[in-house]
C-alpha cells in the first residue's frame, strides 16, 4: 500500500521527482554515518578513567597518566596520550592539533547535509517551473486543457513540497550534529587548558614532564 502510495506520487511529481529521491537517500545515509560516529564516540567515553588521570597528573604520576591513555577510546585521554607522548616537543601543541583532527572527523560530511539543505528546494521549485511550463503550454489546445492545467500545477506542488520536506528533515539532524561538535569543541578546549595548568602545577612541585616513551619508570616521581 505504501509503496504503491510512493510510486503515484514519483509519477504525479515528474521527472524532476527522481534527483529528489536520489538526494534524499543520499541525505539518509549521511545523516546515518553520523549517527554512527558519534555513537561510537559516545561508547568509548570513560568519566571515571578520565577522573583518575587527573589525580595522577595532580600527584606529578605522569606515568601512569599516560597508561590510561594508552589504546584508550575515550578522546580525551586519547588526547593526553598523544600530548605527553610529545611533551618532549610541545604537549599543548599536540594537545591542540589531535583535538582540531578529531573535530574535523566530527565534522565530516556535514557539508553534504548543508548542499542538500539548499539543493533539494532549488529542484523542488525546478520542478514548479517545469510543471507550470507545461500546463500553459496546454491552454488553448483542446477540450482536455484545464486536466492538462491541472495535472501541470499538481506536479509543481508535488516536487516544491517533497524539495521543502527533505529540506526541513535535513536541517534538524545538521544543526544538531553542529551543536555536538559545538560542545565538543569546549569540552577539548576546557580539558586542553586543565591538564595543562595541572602540568604546570606538579612541575612547581617538581614532578618534571619530560619523554615518557623514552622511560616511563623514570617520571612520575
């Protein structure tokens, strides 16, 4: 019944219904893709593993600091692993180039669901103008006119309505993946900043950061 609901529809809509639908699958699977991502992120998140490597950074225990980073999937201690990994460099630089490489995979594909936002009410009115072209083309040629009319306005009405749809369903998910990656931007920023004044502050107590890859069994004391 749906189905066969769908298909009258495609066929009243026109041609012009067909990069409708293509755009619209295409808007589903990236809108899907990003649903899984941020699941994923969601599950490697360890609040108390993150809580324990703040106390070992407040305590100068770099070293251990560091293992609970290690092969961790929760970002922010991947984040402090990869920093202290190059503390011997610059760990707020590392700090800060893993944190802006994991809000760009935060922000992969959005700007598909942005194009599409845009794009499928310009075909939608596309398909307004082709319909209304084609229903004056009919005036005056018979008696079957004002069906050829009125089947001409009901395909515009079909392709501006699905175009505006698709438009609306795509900009929910957009602007809420954007306000994820919104806050996840100030909780890296706000994590970044802590475990840098925590650093400084073991450092005055003079637990020294140096390369802890290098000898781990020799930091942290």
């Amino acid at each position: 019944m749906l189905a066969n609901v769908v298909v009258e529809t495609l066929e009243k809509g026109g041609w012009v219904m067909w990069p409708i639908v293509l755009i619209s699958f295409l808007a589903l699977c990236t809108i899907l893709d990003r649903v899984v991502w941020w699941n994923r992120l969601r599950i490697g998140m360890n609040p108390q593993a993150r809580e324990n490597a703040r106390a070992a950074l407040r305590t100068g225990d770099f070293t251990t600091a560091w293992k609970l980073g290690k092969n961790s999937g929760d970002p922010f201690l991947a984040n402090l692993h990869h920093g202290m990994t190059h503390a011997k460099t610059s760990m707020l630089v590392a700090m800060q180039l893993h944190a802006s490489q994991l809000l760009e995979k935060s922000e992969a594909r959005l700007w598909v669901i942005s194009t599409l936002i845009t794009l499928a009410p310009l075909l939608g009115l596309f398909g307004t103008v082709v319909g209304l072209m084609g229903s004056f083309a009919s005036i005056g040629e018979d008696q079957l006119a004002v069906t050829k009319v009125t089947g001409g306005i009901g395909e515009a009405l079909i392709a501006t309505a699905c175009g505006i749809a698709i438009a609306v369903l795509c900009l929910l998910p957009y602007n809420f993946f954007r306000k994820r990656t919104a806050r996840l931007r100030g909780s890296l920023a706000h994590w970044i900043n802590h475990t840098e004044l925590l650093v400084l502050a073991a450092g005055k107590n003079g637990h020294r950061l140096g390369n802890i890859t290098s000898s781990p069994n020799k930091h942290g004391s």
